[in-house]
C-alpha cells in the first residue's frame, strides 16, 4: 500500500477550506498549476475523485467530503499540538468559528457575541457571513463550529451536529410615516404600496405569502432581498413598507423614523435556530463555550 503524502493532503485540505485553486495558491505561496498536479496525484493514489471545479471554486464529491472531515481533524489538532508546544498547555484556545447569514438581525450577532464573551472569555470567535447554502457547505465540512440561522437543516448534516430553537420574534410591516398614510385600512390598503420583502426561499416570505392569501391581497413586491438591514435601510428611504423582525427596527420605531402600519400583532414570526458540531472537542474552553450556546443561549424579547 502507498502511504498517503500529507503535504498532498495538507493541498487538497487549503483549497477545499477556501473554495478555490486561486486562493489556496496564494494562502500555500504555490501555483495554481502546482497545486493542480498535487491533487491530482493524490486523487490518483487514493483511486477517486476529490474536489469537483465550477464557476464558483470548487465543491467536494461525496468521497471528497468525507476525506476533508478526516483532514479537518488531522490539521486542527496540529495546529492546536503546536500552539501548545510553542507556548504551553495555556496557549489561547483555537476560534469559535461561527457562521452567519445576512437575513440575520445584527442584534442578535452581538447578543450571541456578547453571551460567548460572558460565559468563555477566553475564546475568540471568528464570524464567517455567506448565504444559507454556503454555511451549510461549510458546517458539511466542518469549517464551521456553529451557525445562527432561519432553517433547521441539521438532518442534512450528518449525526455530528444538533439544533436548538433559541428565538421566535415577531414579524411586522413597517414604513415611513408617508407610507402608513397610504394604507388607512390595514391590510387591505397593502396593495397600494411597494413590499420589501426576503426572497421566495425564506421562511418569513412564506409566512408573508400565506398571510397575503388569507387576506385576498395581490401585493407589489418592490425588492426581494435577504440583507436585513438592507431591507431595513430601503424602509427608511420610504422605498415601501417593509416586512421585517422587529429587533431590527425597534430603535427606528422608538425614534418614529418608522412605524408600524398594524395595531394589532400580525402573528407572523421569525424562528431562530444555532445548529452546532456537537462532536467533542479538545480544548476545554472552546467546548464550554460551544456547551454554553448548546444548553443556555436564547435571545430574550
């Protein structure tokens, strides 16, 4: 049999961690091409195909995700080994690397942050931004240790990882004071004015869309975006009435530069869910503090 050539997959490990040829070359200080031939010597050794290019980077094959599992563990712990050779068994603990999509309230990034720094201090974390798919592909391969999302898609991970609902938060349609003089009758009135909504694939936009049925309303979606505070920005430019969770635009309502166009709750909510690798780690403070979002973290309203 022919031992396995680490440098080889120290390779394959830098370009899937990062997404391409072109950015692994840079971080390794080694061609494109180079990297290219490594690769594929080491697929050939290994008898399978590893990584699969597209117009975006690279993705991995089945076979290719398991083998980086395998890498991730391999290259964190040496890392790690050398951290403590180099500066003792207190060396500072690897980052908390957690993932975040844009449709996310910035309120609730600092209070995930803020409840890290309260109960591991000593942990750093690392927060990565990407679309829903792109979090997934990186919790898949393990380049995430946690992810605050709208979507439970734990079942698609793998028995490494678990879930927890940590919010549900109420969802309103807001807008200038210019544009609650538009809709007198609620919700009626909503078809005579521009929507800024999430996209068809998000949660809340199927609440929306169930909630415009029920009240035989034909809306006028003016931008479908995930961006939460983009969303939130376009509402105070009086681009149209915003569908949107309330922790982001509470301080704009306190402030009146938005306000709500309902007197009553429209019972529509944001879930919230941290998935989490919920794999045993290592190091002590970086496994109390993925414990302490495991068993304890919510978001109060």
């Amino acid at each position: 049999m022919i031992p396995v050539n680490y440098h080889q997959l120290y390779y394959f490990w830098t370009v899937a961690k990062l997404g391409s040829f072109r950015a692994a070359s840079q971080s390794l200080y080694l061609a494109v091409s180079t990297l290219s031939v490594q690769l594929a010597q080491l697929e050939k050794s290994l008898g399978m195909r590893l990584l699969d290019r597209n117009r975006r980077g690279v993705s991995l094959t089945p076979e290719g995700r398991a083998v980086y599992e395998r890498c991730e563990r391999i290259f964190t712990e040496g890392d790690a080994l050398a951290a403590m050779v180099k500066k003792g068994p207190a060396a500072v603990p690897p980052p908390l690397r957690l993932g975040i999509p844009p449709s996310i309230s910035a309120w609730i990034v600092l209070k995930t942050l803020d409840f890290i720094t309260s109960t591991a201090p000593n942990v750093r974390v690392s927060v990565f931004g990407g679309s829903q798919g792109e979090l997934q592909e990186r919790l898949q391969t393990h380049s995430l240790d946690a992810a605050i999302t709208n979507f439970d898609y734990t079942l698609t991970l793998g028995h490494d990882f678990a879930s927890r609902l940590i919010a549900k938060i109420p969802i309103s349609f807001v807008g200038t004071p210019k544009i609650k003089r538009s809709v007198p009758r609620f919700p009626k009135d909503l078809a005579n004015v521009p929507l800024l909504s999430r996209t068809t694939e998000n949660p809340i936009r199927r609440s929306l869309d169930a909630y415009l049925r029920e009240h035989g309303i034909k809306p006028r979606m003016e931008i479908e975006i995930e961006n939460t505070q983009l969303i939130r920005l376009l509402a105070l430019q009086g681009r149209g009435a915003a569908v949107i969770d309330t922790l982001t635009i509470n301080e704009d309502l306190k402030a009146k530069r938005l306000v709500k166009l309902h007197s009553s709750p429209t019972r529509m909510e944001e879930y919230v869910w941290l998935l989490y690798n919920a794999r045993p780690k290592s190091n002590p403070e970086l496994a109390k503090a993925i414990n302490g979002l495991a068993k304890e973290f919510s978001i109060k309203l």
